[in-house]
C-alpha cells in the first residue's frame, strides 16, 4: 500500500491506499477519533451519518443529519438535529463487552471504499478475559433508496468456544450538541422488529425509524425482544467454537414528515418489504456505479492526488439532495454540527459546477431550493428597507436570514461579538444568480429558467437597483457598508466583488429579460407585472452597471479591493510563521480589519468567476498584489482551490500544485487541524474545478467545452466528462513533457508572473498578406453591381467582419431578400477566388516568412486564426502551409469574431492553454476575440484603432521573435507599446 503522504499534516498518521478508490486506517488513534469520524462520513443525499463505531467510543461525537431537519435554537436560530442514530450495536463474548477503548486491539483496519460507498471496519481482538476473535463491520446508506440503511457484522473466533451475543436499540432523545431537539411519541417492538417515533420539540417535524436484525444460516438463534414499551432491544447469542465465524445484518429504515404524512408507517412497511442485505447492496453498488460513470476522474501518475480527487468528489456525490428541491448542501455536507447546518454561498459558487457539468438532475434541485426560498428572501429586503429579493447569507428552511447578529467570544470572557455578514454580505444575490446563469447556459433547460431561474436573477436584480446610491461627486454609484469574500474585512465600501459581479448581474438580467420577451412573451408579461419591471426600471439597470464604481488602474489593471484598501497597514505575512491558526485568531479581529491580510481571494475570486472578461496582464498584477497578502495556510479553505486554477492560467504549475493539494487533503490530512467539524464541502466542490478548470484548462465556449490543459508535470494523464447541452463530451488529456516535480514547501513565496508563450496564432488579412485589398475588390465590384456607393474608406471600417456582416454593412439601410443577400455573397466570393489565383509567395507582407521560420526554431506552435472560408487555398498560394501546426477557418466554428471561439479552437488544436497564446491581428474585432479568449494580442496598424492590443506595431517587418516576447513581457507595465 502506498502513503498517502503526511506534507502539511501536524500528524503521522497515514491514511493508505491499495486501488486508488480505498481509504484506509491502519493505526486507531483515539487523538483523532473526531476527525476520522469525519473522514469515513457515509451520505446517500438523504442523511449523513458520521464515520462513529457501532459500540460507541467515550466522548465520541456520533451524528446523523438529515436534510431540511432543522429546529429551533437560540442565537443561531435554527440548525440540523441530530437525529437517532441507526448504528448501535453491542457485542459481548463471554459477558465481556468489545471496544476499541478494553481488551488488546491486535490489528485494525478501517476502510472506505469510494467506489462502493461501503464502510468497513476489521479488528482482531483480545477481551480482557484473554479470548481472541476477529470482528468484520459493514455498513452502508442506500443511494438507490434513500430511506434503507444496512449494517452487516461478523465475528470468528480463534481461541475461543462460548458465547457470543449482538443486541441492537435506539438512542431515542440524541442531542445536538448538548440541546435536546426530541420528544417520543411512541417506541416498541414486536417479533424482530423495534420502531421510534420522535418529533421535533418546536419544528414538530416527525421522524419514524424501524429496525430488524437478521441471523443467517440455518439453525439461526432465536431473535428476542426486551423492554418493548420503554427502550425496545433485539438480541440474539450464538455458541461459537474455534475457526467458526457467526454473523448478522441489521436492517434500518427511516422517514420523516417532510416527505410522507405518517413516517411511522411508512418506516413499518418499507422493512417489512425489505430483502436480505445482500440484494439491499447489490442495488446500492449499481446506483454508485452510474453516478461514478458520468462523475469519475482519473489521474495516472500521482496516486496521491487521484484518491484525494475521489474522495472529495465521493462526498459530495453523496450528499446532494436526489428529491428533494426544499433543501441544499450545508458547507459541513452531513457530516458535522459547525454552522449549524445553514446554507451558505458555498453551494452555488464552489458545489455547483462539478454537479451543472456532471450531474445537472443534483444542480436543478440545489437551484430550486433558492426559488422556494424567494419568499424568505423578500421578507429579508423588505426588513431591510431594499425592494426586491435579498438572499439570506445564512439560510435554513424558509429562507429568512438565520445569521446569528451577536455570538460569545470565543476566548469566553462573556462579550459579544457583533456579525454582519447576515446585513451586508450581499453577494450572496449575485452568487445565487451567477450559478442560475451557468446553470442555463450549460445545460439550455430553457424550462427550468422559464419558470424558476428568471424570478430568481430578476428580483434579485431589483434588489441592487435599490442598494446602489448615486455619488453626485464622483458621477458614479456606489454601494456602500458591504463586506466581501474576505471577511477579515467588514463595512467597506464599493468592494469590487461585489460592485463588478453587480454589474455582471444586471448585464445579465438585462439579456435574460429580452430573451424572455422573445421566446415566453406571456411568461415576460407575468414577470413584469409581478416584480414591477418597467422600462424606467430597466433603463435604470443599465445606468448602474455603466456607471457602478471600480477602482482599477487603466494602465496597470490593477484593481482595489474596497475603497482605502490601499491605505491599510501592509505587512509582511512571513513574519507571523510558525503558526498553528488564522492570522486573526492571532492579531484579533480589529487589528486583521486594519491590515492588508486576506482571509480569501476577493478580487482573485472575481477575476477566476469572469475569466472570460480578463486578460493574462490583469491577471498577472492582481495575483502578484493579492496572493501574498492572503492567508493561505489558515484563512478560508475555499482559497486554495481558486488560487490553483488562477495559478495554472498564470502557467504556474508548481505553485498551482501546492495550493491544489491544500484544498484536496484538507480533510483527509487535517491540514486546518479543524476536519473534526466535519466535511469542508466548498473546498471539495473547488478540488474538482481546479483539476477540471485550472489542469484541465476547460474554457466553456458557445460551441461548448474546449480543453487547453496544463498538466502537473507528474501526471501523465487526466480523463474525465462534462455534459454540455445534453451531450456528453470525453476528455482524455495526456502529458507532453518529461518534467519532474519537487515536493513543493508547504508555505510558497510567489514571484511576479511572466507570460510563458508557446504558440502564435495568426491572422491572415493584413497579418500573412495584404488579401483585404482582394476583398475589398471583390465587393466593390458587388456594390458596384447594385449601385451602392462603396469606397476605400467604408472598406476600412469594415476590415475583419465576416462576409455577412460585411455585406449588411454596405447594404446599410437597402433591404435585401435572403436569395438577394446569398446571390451577392456567392458573386463577392467567385469574384475574390478568381484574385486569389493570382497570389505567390511573393504577396507574403515584409517579415512574415523570418518570423515563421524563426517561430518554428523555437519550437513555438503556429496556428491560423482567420474567418475567411478560403484560408487554406491562401496559405498554399502563399507556400507557407508547412509552417502552419493547426488552421482555424471559417468552417471551424459557428460565432465569429469578436467572439473567442476562432482563437479557442485554435489553442486546442495545437494544445496550448489560451493564457500561452499570442494573437497577431489588424482588426479591432480580433484584437477583442484574443482578449475575450484570454490570450496575448498584438496589433498590427494605426495605435488609433488598435490600443486595445497588447502590443500595437505598424507591421512585423524587422520583427525578430526575441523582441516580440519581450515586448509582451514589458506589456504587464505599459499596455501599448508603439514601434517607430
């Protein structure tokens, strides 16, 4: 068996694995009794029940939660029971009870089988009495029926004749946490079956369970009841001799009176329709191997990081609501009491993504739950003098904010610590929209936007209309006393997460109302009159989000990340190590709140949700202003996983590593030294999209997911599937280098980042040769032709369209048949195929043909990036075909500039990330396609047209390959280089 590696664990205890679906204890350690609890939590998307043995241990911390089970509490409202737990069962060999706390634990193995979703535990045992058995527990929670739990024990004894005996019973009034939630309303047996029926004291939500034991074998013993009317037990007692194994199942069902009138009832008949365990299992191992087929991942080459991949994804595979759409993923899944269970942003930003592109059925639901909580989320606003709908930043059942205002401070000295995150962290409303957002436009469940998402994104926009405030000195609106993804910093004003996903939210508010209007016109009409969306108010949206304040410098790209940011106390966060705990556990909240130390990415955060909008230069300063500022050893688990993939775009691949596997062992290695709380869920949910997004380089383009992936130069390969539109689409990524990587330091200095490149897509009208005089030939003699005015000058301001395009340009206000529209279009191009015959090399515009062969030297991948449908007849009449790695035409792609997609189908066909890639272009719309898809551009023409390049040259003559990377490198300072 292989380590799975102690780095940045404050423990030696190894968690092994043989198959690389296994985790496995080999050591028990009562130190870390809680926190493996946590790690061998078993889910089916119902409850959760923590890794707690079957006989108990002192002060364990055994749970089972279930979804939607909330009930009253004081300060934090309302949170997750803990409800009855399933697992009890008492062994006794020859009167002695076995523990793992008496007798001598001779071997021991615990293992979670992730493939299967079966726990295991093995243990040989010597009793006090000195007889030595061998004990074998198994147990399971049906992900084909949620309301089936199994238990399986076996006991064989070595040295040992006598007897045996198993007794179950339920634990009827569990607290959570020291608070009683339960009252009984009935318990009994008959036969062999015991039944509980609880309700919760305030919620007065019902719960019944029932359990049975089943011997096996054919002189079975008896089965015998006790204490029918007060504490109902089973229990049975073998004769057991040397070499003999005996054995027996314990079969649970559970319901509540959230989903069934009389759970009781329902809890009764389910066992008694219920089979053996084994045919129980075979349908829970079938369920597990379809949902592994469409979510698995493999990783060759890093045993390490595929056991850690698979078992965040486990776990979060497990705990999704199948259905159920009133309840979504607490940040500690069900595996913990910490935050009592509440819903936090966790779920859309960091959860969704693995579950939109693997399992869309789990998103859907975890998005309706926030459509049933709009209610809760009006209530919220209205209280808060805001219209529209506020999203709780902490929610429960019903919506309504269950934050706690005031909390004891932790030191229990008796004071009151304020929290505001339940008033102003009000980019929960846009993370809620953003997930309702990507959610439709990954799967196009148009449905599902109709009638759930569109009230969702749209009242939520209302809300921001009503929480900006017009700044009359600045002609700019502002919104005021918020807090951002980084808590250390609370009622700032105009954090840019919040002020840019704003504006990101009403751009998108604004394009989802006139889909509306076009494809549901009743639909839009409903809406309308429902949350008051009237032409003032949608004028109004554009305003704000035109003129919502940013503080990003127009040269560096550099973005403040609230207003003052930069006048906080800057220190050096390398001067607080060693240390065991968060920066502000250690300065205090105050002192944290005035230095520039980040719990988590802000402005990294968001420029990782907009990629598509930011270039690798904005990138680059953000990341080398923020990232040594963050607080990445103890500040938010949801960190790491971010700075992975934003240090893979930034072609970091050591460094995304390190942050990587800070996200994946956070709970298997502790690493926060806090895993006994239970699962980190939004880490989990980040691990899949820093292999996904960050390794794997996934781009969703209008034509669906492209890779450009950036391997660690351990791995030698990465599979897994995204479904995109009802398609499933395979990725099979293998690694193209013998690189080696060191065991990176548990604690990284990040150096300023500089562009790595390694390929250059090309234009081909003004970049490789002059064919725009060509085109603009041809269509002169269309226009011509038609009558229509047509010069040099109107041909200058079209340069770069597509030929549709281009002709609607020139038509202008002419109205045109779609016969008339393809009759000129076929003419323009029979007339331009005819000049193009007249092309040789000699038509190559100065430098190119050095600049290629010298491109090729270097071993840089070359790639055409042009819209023209006749590209490869102009490159072979060019003779530079042979210089070309991929081409990218008018036939590859559907969107054409300015959209990124040209440039995206390029990179993949020459598999190189897009953050690696420069584009050379002399139209204004390819310089914007380079940057929407994240790549280097460079312009070539008058600075007037083309500023919005990396690089701006009159042309590449005298270009060499050496000056131009340079240039670029220098553009991280200066965004417009000209050359005289």
């Amino acid at each position: 068996m292989v380590n799975l590696s102690v780095r940045n664990s404050h423990n030696n205890q190894a968690l092994n694995e043989a198959t690389d679906w296994n985790v496995i204890e080999t050591e028990f350690n009562p130190a870390q009794l809680h926190h493996k609890e946590t790690v061998f939590t078993l889910s089916n998307g119902y409850l959760g029940t923590r890794g707690s043995f079957e006989e108990g241990y002192p002060q364990d911390s055994a749970a089972t939660l279930i979804h939607g089970l909330y009930d009253k509490v004081a300060i934090a409202y309302t949170e997750l029971v803990n409800c009855p737990s399933w697992l009890p069962l008492t062994i006794k060999v020859a009167g002695d009870r076995f523990t793992m706390d008496s007798g001598e634990i001779i071997y021991y193995e615990r293992r979670l089988d992730l493939r299967l979703g079966i726990l295991s535990r093995d243990v040989r045992w010597r009793s006090p009495q000195g007889h030595t058995l061998d004990f074998h527990f198994e147990r399971f929670a049906s992900l084909a029926d949620r309301h089936v739990l199994a238990i399986r024990a076996q006991v064989t004894s070595l040295d040992f004749e006598g007897e045996v005996s198993f007794e179950t019973s339920f634990d009827s009034t569990p607290q959570t946490q020291g608070v009683p939630h339960w009252k009984t309303l009935n318990q009994g047996g008959v036969d062999r079956i015991i039944w509980l029926y609880n309700q919760t004291i305030h919620s007065e939500i019902q719960l019944g369970m029932a359990a049975k034991l089943v011997v096996e074998g054919e002189n079975a013993p008896p089965i015998n009841l006790a204490n029918a009317d007060t504490a109902p037990t089973l229990s049975t007692t073998f004769q057991v001799v040397p070499g003999k194994s005996v054995s027996v199942e314990k079969i649970i069902t559970l319901f509540t009176s959230r989903e069934i009138e009389t759970p009781i009832a329902a809890a009764l008949q389910r066992l008694a329709d219920e089979p053996r365990y084994s045919t129980l299992l075979a349908a829970h191992i079938a369920a597990w191997e379809q949902v592994w087929q469409d979510s698995d991942i493999i990783i060759e080459g890093d045993r390490q990081a595929q056991l850690s991949v698979r078992y965040n994804l486990f776990q979060l595979l497990a705990v999704a609501p199948r259905q159920d759409d009133r309840v979504s993923i607490p940040p500690k899944t069900l595996s913990g009491f910490a935050y009592r269970g509440h819903i936090f942003w966790d779920t859309e930003i960091f959860i969704l993504p693995f579950l939109t592109l693997t399992q869309p059925a789990l998103a859907r639901n975890l998005l309706t739950y926030r459509y049933h909580t709009l209610p809760g989320a009006r209530r919220k606003a209205q209280e808060a003098g805001y219209q529209g709908a506020m999203f709780a930043w902490e929610s429960a059942d019903t919506g309504d904010e269950v934050t706690p205002r005031w909390v004891p401070h932790a030191s229990g000295n008796g004071e009151l610590v304020r929290i505001w995150c339940g008033d102003i962290e009000v980019h929960i409303n846009t993370d809620v929209a953003y997930a309702a957002w990507h959610y439709w436009q990954t799967t196009g469940d148009d449905d599902w936007m109709r009638d759930y998402g569109a009230e969702i994104i749209l009242d939520t926009a209302v809300f921001w209309q009503s929480r900006a405030i017009w700044n009359a000195e600045r002609q700019s609106y502002d919104i005021l006393d918020v807090i951002g993804p980084d808590e250390n910093h609370d009622r700032v004003n105009n954090n840019a997460f919040t002020n840019v996903m704003v504006q990101w939210h009403l751009q998108s508010a604004l394009a989802l109302w006139d889909w509306l209007k076009q494809a549901y016109p009743e639909k839009s009409s409903q809406l309308a009159q429902q949350l008051q969306l009237t032409i003032e108010r949608l004028h109004q949206w554009t305003e704000i989000q035109e003129l919502l304040y940013v503080n990003q410098d127009e040269f560096t790209g550099l973005i403040e990340q609230f207003e003052g940011f930069y006048q906080l106390e800057d220190v050096n966060l390398a001067d607080y190590e060693p240390r065991t705990q968060s920066l502000q556990g250690l300065l205090g909240i105050e002192a944290t709140n005035q230095k520039q130390i980040l719990k988590q990415p802000d402005v990294l955060m968001l420029l990782y949700l907009l990629r598509e909008r930011y270039n690798y230069k904005t990138l680059a300063i953000n990341w080398d202003y923020y990232s040594k500022r963050t607080d990445h050893s103890y500040g938010s688990s949801l960190g790491p996983a971010i700075h992975a993939i934003l240090a893979c775009d930034l072609n970091q691949p050591t460094h995304a590593y390190t942050h990587f596997l800070r996200s994946a062992l956070v709970d298997l290695e502790d690493v926060r030294r806090n895993a006994a709380e239970g699962i980190h869920a939004a880490s989990a949910g980040g691990v899949w999209q820093a292999v996904v997004f960050g390794f794997g380089g996934i781009r969703m383009t209008k034509l669906g997911p492209v890779a450009c992936p950036n391997l660690p130069p351990t791995w030698k390969r990465l599979k897994f599937r995204l479904q995109w539109r009802n398609e499933w689409y395979d990725f099979d990524l293998r690694q193209n280098t013998d690189m080696e990587i060191d065991n990176p330091p548990a604690e990284v200095n990040l150096q300023p980042a500089h562009p790595q490149i390694k390929g250059v897509i090309f234009d081909l009208d003004g970049v490789l040769t002059d064919t725009s005089e060509l085109h603009y030939l041809g269509w002169k003699r269309v226009a011509d032709e038609e009558g229509i005015p047509f010069n040099r000058e109107a041909n200058d301001a079209i340069r770069g369209l597509p030929r549709r395009e281009t002709l609607m340009q020139i038509l202008g206000d002419r109205t045109a048949t779609e016969a008339q529209i393809q009759d000129m279009m076929e003419r323009k191009n029979g007339y331009f195929l005819e000049l193009i015959e007249t092309i040789t090399a000699d038509d190559l515009l100065p430098g190119v043909a050095n600049l290629l062969q010298e491109l090729r030297d270097a071993g840089i991948k070359i790639a055409l990036g042009s819209s023209s449908k006749n590209a490869q007849t102009v490159i072979q009449r060019l003779g530079v075909q042979d210089k070309f790695d991929a081409i990218a035409d008018g036939y590859s792609v559907t969107q054409p500039k300015p959209a990124p997609d040209l440039f995206l189908f390029a990179a993949q066909q020459i598999g190189i990330s897009p953050s690696q890639c420069i584009v050379i272009e002399d139209a204004i719309a390819g310089v914007e396609a380079a940057k929407a898809a994240g790549m280097w551009s460079v312009g070539l023409g008058p600075i007037e047209r083309l500023g919005k390049a990396n690089v701006v040259l009159p042309s590449l003559d005298r270009v060499t390959w050496s000056n131009l990377h340079q240039r670029i490198a220098n553009s991280q300072e200066l965004a417009v280089l000209s050359r005289s």
